[in-house]
C-alpha cells in the first residue's frame, strides 16, 4: 500500500515537471529538436557519383579527383594538376553554433592548409592554417571555430573552402560540420534578433510598479476597512469582494476606448494603472490588520500620531507576512497576465515578455530550440520566484480561498 | 475656538482622513469597474465599430444576433464541453492527489510543490511547451511511435477532431496543482475526532472516504469546481496562442471570439454584448454556488 502510493505520487510527479524539463533541454539543442538532434552535419563523404556530389562540393581551381579504394571513395587534390582545394556548400548559415570541423586526411608530402568560410557577400576569411606533414595513413583532423573572432557576415556563410599550398597530394575525406551541444547560443540569438531584452524590461517596470502600487495602496485602503468606523463600511467592503468575481474581459473594451482617448495605448501607464488596487490585496490585508491588536494604535494615538503615522510607522512594518505575500502573488500575476497587455500595446517595444512570446510564435519562422529558449526566457524568472518563496505563494492561494 | 466647535471639525476631520483612506480604491473601482460596466451595457446596444465615433442604438438586436450567429454558437457549445470535461477531470485527478498528500507521507511539500509549479507558470509559456509536445515530430508523437502506434504526421491541434481535446489535457495539467493546495489544506481542517471513532468502528479506507471525508468536504469541492468553472469560461490564452480558434472554428471559445469581434474585426458593440453574455454565465455560477453554499450550512 504505503509503495502503490509513493509510486502514484512519484508517477504524477514526473508528469506534472516533464513538460518543463522537456522546455529546459529543448533550449539547449543546437538544430532539430530534442529527439532529432543535429550535432554532426556531414557536408561530404564522398560517397555519391560524381555528379551528385558536385551540387555540394566544388572544386577550387580545376576539378578534383574522387579516388575509389576499396569501399571507400575520398577527394584528391593535387596542386600540380590544377586542384587547389574544396568548397563545401552551405546555403546560408548561422556558425554561431558550430564547434568544430572535422575530416579524414592523407598525405604524401609536407603541405600547407588552409580553412575559410566565404559568405553570401562573397568575403572570404580564413580561421584556421595548419602545416601539414607526411601522413601515410588516414587521420582524422579537428580544427576549431570561433565564431565570435571572425569579421565576415557569421549570420550567412555560405562556403566552407579547404585549400593547401605547396607541392604534393592531399586525400580528403568525411567533412563534418559539429555543432556545439549543449549550447547557449539560442537564448543569444533570441536576446539579439528579437526584442526579448526589451519585453523583459517592460515586464519588470510593470510588474514591480504593481506590486509596489499594490503594497502601498491596498494597505491603505485596507487601514480605513479594519481600523475606520464610517456609513456603509460593510456595503462598501462587500462591493470590493464582489468586483473580484468581474470577468476582465468584460471590463477590456470600455477601458481599452478610455486608454485610447487618453493617448495611454503603448504606455507603461496603460499596463500599471488597473493593476495599482486590486480587491484580493484590499481584502488580504484587511484580514491581516484586523488581528493586530488594537491597543498600539491606541497607545500611538496617545502620543499624538495620525492615522497615516499609524498606518505607516506601526500597521505596516507588523504586517511583513502578509504585505511578503500580496507582493509575490502580484508580481506573479502581473507577470502572467495577457489579456490586458495584449489589447493594451500595439507597437513592438512596449509588449510585455508574454506577449512577446506569443507573437514571437505567431509571426515569425522559429526553429523548437529557439522557440524554447524563449519560453524558457519568458518562464525562468516566475519559476525562481516560486522556488523561493514557495510558502508564500501558496499561503497566499490559500488565504484568497478562505474568504468563501 | 468654542468645544462644541472644536469637536465637529475633528469629525470632519475623521471623515476626510477616511475618504483619503479610501480613495485610491474608489477612483480605481470608478475608472476600471464602474465606468466600464455601466459603459459596456450601452455599448452593448450600438452598433460601435471601435474605429469610429459613429454609433446608432440598435437596442438588443446585437444579443439576438449572438444567438444566430453560427461561430458564436460554436464556441459558446465550445466553452461548455471544456468546462464540462476539464473541470471534473480536474477536481477528481486535484482530491486524488490531496488524499495521496495527506495520508501522512514522508516529503509531501516536496510533492505538493512539484505538482504546484505548472500554475505558475504563464499560460503562454505553457502553451509553447505543449505546442512542441503535440508537433508532428514532438515528444509525444516520438513516444506513440516508439510504442508502435502508427500516428499521422501532424500536430494535435491541428486535426479538427484532436484539437480541442489536446486542450482540454493541457489545461488539467496545468491547473492541478492548484487545487490540490486548496483539497489539501481542506482535507487538514477536517476534524480528527471523526476518523478516529470510525477506525474504532472498523470502517474501510473507501467507507472512511465516502462517509466522512467526502460530505464534510462538500463546501471545498463547492468551491473549487465553481472557481474552476468561472476560470475556465474564460479560457483565452492557450487558444490566443496555439490554434487562434481554428481549425474550422473546433477550438474556438466565447473569449477568443470576444477578441476576435472586438479586436481583429473591430465590431465592438458586437463584441461587448458577448462579454455581458459571459458575464451572466461567471454571475449564475457564481449565484448557484452561493446557494448551495448556503443550503450546506442549514
């Protein structure tokens, strides 16, 4: 019995983190996605007919020679007869991502090498020289890339040239491009070529504005409720809790005509002003408030101090716990929220990250590994909060949840 | 300055300190509730296009409409098969997990966190992770393949009979966890006294759970299967991002075309007559639950 339920509880476990991890990893992919990973690209093995292999690889200087010994069929190059060197074809690639070159070599004299990346301007640079000596027998050769190093458009290379100086022949055989795995270069390019660093700045302005709005002008109102006697408290305070059960989308339309007849549309003010008093924060501190005994602000009051003073320098430093939770529970929801800011902002350097996201997804030509990274962008951030304050999140559900 | 005097202006005084008080919260619920309501109702009864200040009054006639409109009934019929799917599915997989919780085993925050995390989560970042789950060469189909299912090679959503379904799953995924905070800490508040007399009595685990656990919970499931209902009305987001209501209109729901009228075909008299119409929907189950709230207490 007691193993059933730890295998049952462990079996919804993996359920319910899976979809994340899959995210995690999906994001550190380098091309294809998590099951089909491209890490080794072959641009040549020399296998094919010639005529095939010529829509690939071409020769520099006059064409070279594919050689067949036993199974295997290789390149030839040899500088006397005119072959100087190969160029593999690469459409238009990234090289970010790439690691290394690989290939099979063999040669009868010592020999110079050369390896270049041509792009789609037709500028070619060389990243890599190599002096090579006698190899009877075949070797295989890694020579690194550093994408970062190089001057030429890395965005759009379209050649891979392997070239030698010098007298002698050279065997060439299995090229491949390598692909560095795991690699961050996704969250780069995402952070680059989108706009991703901006939305996560305007998620951060709009939602640390709202918690702090939240924090400061719940509390407050909150005061009047636990601690003011005034005409129809009760009514007034049944009305806060009743606006909590409006759908937002029935509120969207009218506030979307009013944002736009103020010229608020794409403004950080259209985002943070119906979030600065929300009704669960009214009613979460009155609740905390009014179990704070009462004989301080009586003794305060004695020693002269307003409402405000109390409010201010007695009520809210006793009430961390509960100001801890209404904070995190907006800075989440803030977060979170779509519908507002979808309808709200139109112009691309005013999306929050979510809806970033989501148009990121419908308007663009993504591969799964950047699509992934920017969920994991878009995601990270709340999935910290909740690894620290766990409790409170919760604490603060469960406190929404009292009040039926 | 005479006593009497004295004493009303510190009771005008208290007054306006109340009303500063109050304040941020009267002129927020005036500007984003109030005038927003009362707003929408006229609205609702233009022909306002949202492009133009041009309106005609055209009384109920955009209500009528809604109910012949063919796409409205679509996703109307839409929102009540995934409410009355996910909202079930959900609260019957959330007690499971609660009564799992607090059969008294070792690690159970470690757990209650572990299934708590997708609600964290944004509903978009949750969509785009389900979106590679169900692509046609996504971890899902990956896995049927390898079990030696033979699977088109397509998306879930994007097959008129799949999609909503592919949905519906994401969804409960997601919002378990949530519920099952809120079964848990209702299944602590019950009172031990109880269990106690009815293991003396030699009663099963399930005869415990039928007879003591589940009516004396009745208020919790109330509440949970009505807020669910009322969140799920008003599903939007994973149907914003993953099918935009397609395919055929399979997937399309009261909200997204709320925002489709609204915001894509600028018909926003239109559009405000369907959010009155969701509105009434969140307000009877609202109503309802009160009620049977109430009668609970009785």
């Amino acid at each position: 019995m007691r193993v059933l339920i730890y295998a049952l509880l462990i079996f919804f476990l993996v359920i319910s983190l899976l979809p994340t991890f899959l995210m995690f990893s999906t994001a550190f992919v380098p091309e294809g996605d998590l099951f089909n990973r491209t890490i080794e690209k072959i641009m040549s093995d020399f296998e094919a007919p010639r005529t095939v292999l010529l829509t690939r690889v071409r020769p520099i200087g006059k064409t070279f020679e594919l050689v067949k010994e036993e199974q295997n069929s290789f390149a030839r190059l040899d500088p006397v007869k005119g072959v100087k060197g190969l160029a593999f074809s690469m459409g238009s690639s990234d090289i970010n991502r790439l690691s290394h070159v690989v290939f099979k070599l063999r040669s009868s004299s010592t020999l110079r090498m050369v390896v270049s990346f041509k792009d789609i301007k037709e500028n070619v640079e060389r990243f890599a020289e190599i002096v090579i000596d006698p190899i009877p027998r075949w070797k295989t050769m890694r020579v690194d890339v550093e994408a970062k190093k190089l001057k030429l458009d890395v965005l759009h290379v379209s050649q891979l040239r392997i070239e030698i100086e010098g007298d002698g022949i050279l065997d060439i055989d299995d090229v491949t491009l390598v692909n560095r795995y795991p690699t961050l270069y996704n969250f780069v390019k995402i952070l680059r070529e989108d706009y991703f660093g901006r939305y996560l700045l305007n998620s951060t302005i709009v939602s640390v504005c709202s918690v702090l709005g939240n924090l400061f002008f719940c509390s407050l109102v909150a005061y009047a409720f636990a601690r003011k006697q005034f005409r129809m408290k009760e009514l007034l305070f049944s009305l806060v809790l009743s606006t909590m059960m409006i759908p937002p989308q029935v509120t969207i339309i009218p506030t979307f005509i009013l944002m736009r007849k103020l010229n608020l549309i794409n403004t950080y003010w259209a985002l943070i002003l119906p979030n600065l008093v929300t009704p669960f924060g009214i009613f979460l501190m009155r609740q905390y408030f009014e179990q704070l005994p009462t004989e301080l602000d009586q003794a305060a009051r004695m020693d002269g101090a307003g409402d405000f003073r109390i409010f201010w320098n007695i009520l809210l430093p006793l009430s961390k716990p509960a100001l801890s939770v209404l904070g995190i529970n907006t800075f989440v929801l803030t977060w979170n929220d779509v519908f507002y800011p979808l309808i709200l902002t139109t112009s691309r350097e005013m999306r929050t990250v979510q809806i970033g996201l989501a148009l990121y997804q419908k308007l663009n030509v993504f591969t799964w590994p950047t699509l992934m990274a920017a969920s994991t962008i878009a995601g990270l951030p709340i999935i910290i909060v909740f690894l620290i304050f766990e409790k409170r999140i919760i604490s603060g559900i469960l406190e929404g949840a009292i009040k039926s | 300055m005479p006593p009497v005097l004295r004493g009303e202006n510190v009771k005008r005084k208290e007054k306006i300190t109340t009303f500063v008080f109050i304040l941020p919260w009267l002129v927020s619920f005036c500007i984003f509730v109030l005038y927003p309501i009362v707003f929408s109702i006229c609205v609702s009864m233009t022909d306002y296009s949202g492009l133009t200040w041009d309106m005609r009054f055209v009384g109920f006639s955009n209500y009528a409409r809604a109910f012949k409109d063919r796409v409205f009934l679509k996703a109307l019929s839409n929102t009540f098969l995934f409410v009355l799917i996910t909202v079930p599915a959900t609260t019957v997989i959330s007690l499971f997990l609660a009564v799992l919780l607090t059969s008294g085993i070792k690690f159970k925050r470690l757990f209650q966190a572990g299934y708590f995390l997708p609600s964290v989560i944004s509903m978009v970042v949750i969509s785009m992770i389900w979106l590679y789950i169900y692509s046609a060469t996504g971890p899902l189909n990956t896995l049927l393949r390898s079990l030696g299912f033979d699977v088109p090679a397509r998306s879930w959503l994007a097959s008129e009979r799949t999609a909503l379904g592919s949905i519906m799953v994401m969804d409960v995924w997601s919002a378990v966890g949530y519920y099952t905070v809120l079964f848990v800490a209702g299944l602590q508040s019950l009172p031990l006294q109880l269990y106690e007399a009815a293991k003396i009595d030699g009663a099963t685990k399930w005869q415990i759970f039928k007879r003591i656990t589940l009516p004396l919970l009745k208020p919790t499931i109330l509440f949970v299967v009505s807020i669910n209902s009322i969140r799920s009305f008003q599903i939007f987001t994973e149907i914003f991002t993953l099918t935009g209501g397609g395919p055929a209109n399979s997937t399309q729901t009261i909200v997204h075309y709320l925002y489709d009228v609204s915001f894509r075909k600028f018909e926003m008299g239109y559009g405000s007559a369907i959010a009155y119409v969701l509105f009434f929907i969140v307000l009877a189950i609202t109503l309802l639950q009160r009620k049977m709230l109430k009668g609970e207490q009785l």
